[in-house]
C-alpha cells in the first residue's frame, strides 16, 4: 500500500512502510491470540492458555527477528556474488570475451 500512498519524500515512504510493518506484526502477536483464546479456548491465564502464548511469542520475535537480519541468505548470496563479480580478474575476463 506504501507504494501507491503519494509521500513526498523517500524517508516518508519508509517511515510509512515501517509502521505498516508494525502494525501488522502487533496484530499478529497480539490481537489474533486475544481473539483465539477467547472465542475458541476460553483458557486465559492457565497453562496453554494466553498469557503463555503471548509470552512465548515475545520471546521467539524477540531472537528470530534479529537473527534474520544479521544472517539474511539473500543478503549474504547477493554480496558473495557482487563480489565475484567486481573482482578485477572477472572483470578482465568479461571484456576480452
């Protein structure tokens, strides 16, 4: 939705699309286990119920998140093949052909 919004800015445009991201992850860690465990289970505060759900989701974003912006594949694969390819020897190569 952030691309068809008319930001003037670049930095608006990703400010814009960093409180969308938030928002819908608040959503998902939040409002969806209210809404499960209280339309479904009727089990709030005891074991597997939603203080245990919600607890065991801040844990886990609060690990997995981090970790997959410092070992992003793509990222990595990406920078490996610039890499590759802005070596002087490739570069050689690839004018003499």
């Amino acid at each position: 939705m952030t691309k068809y919004e008319r930001n003037p800015t670049y930095t608006r445009e990703q400010t814009s699309l960093g409180i969308k991201a938030i928002g819908a992850m608040l959503i998902n860690s939040i409002l969806i286990p209210i809404m499960v465990n209280k339309f479904l289970k009727d089990n709030l505060y005891g074991e597997d119920g939603l203080s245990d759900t919600v607890f065991f989701f801040a844990i886990t974003n609060s690990f997995i998140m981090p970790i997959l912006k410092i070992f992003d594949p793509n990222y990595l694969l990406l920078k490996l093949l610039k890499k590759y390819y802005n070596s002087p020897n490739v570069k050689l190569e690839m004018n003499q052909n």
